[in-house]
C-alpha cells in the first residue's frame, strides 16, 4: 500500500493531518491526536 493511499484524519488539538501509523492499526477509530505532545496539551 502505498503512502499516499492511507486513511488521513485532522488532529484535534493542532489542526494539523496526520496519516494512519502500523502502531494504530488496532485503534484507529479512537486515534484523535497527531502526536504524544498534543494529546498532553489537550486543552
């Protein structure tokens, strides 16, 4: 599969898009957050 071909989500905290990662693969659908640093600066 080719990058470009994974599922993008919108990180909650920064707004940025971030792209589906191996290490989600089980919890996708409660993937909110780009990255460890946003999900600690959850306002």
């Amino acid at each position: 599969m080719k990058k470009s071909d994974l599922p993008v989500k919108i990180c909650v905290q920064c707004g940025l898009p971030f792209t589906w990662r191996k290490k989600w693969k089980k919890d996708w659908d409660n993937v909110k957050y780009c990255s460890e640093r946003c999900r600690m600066k959850k306002d």
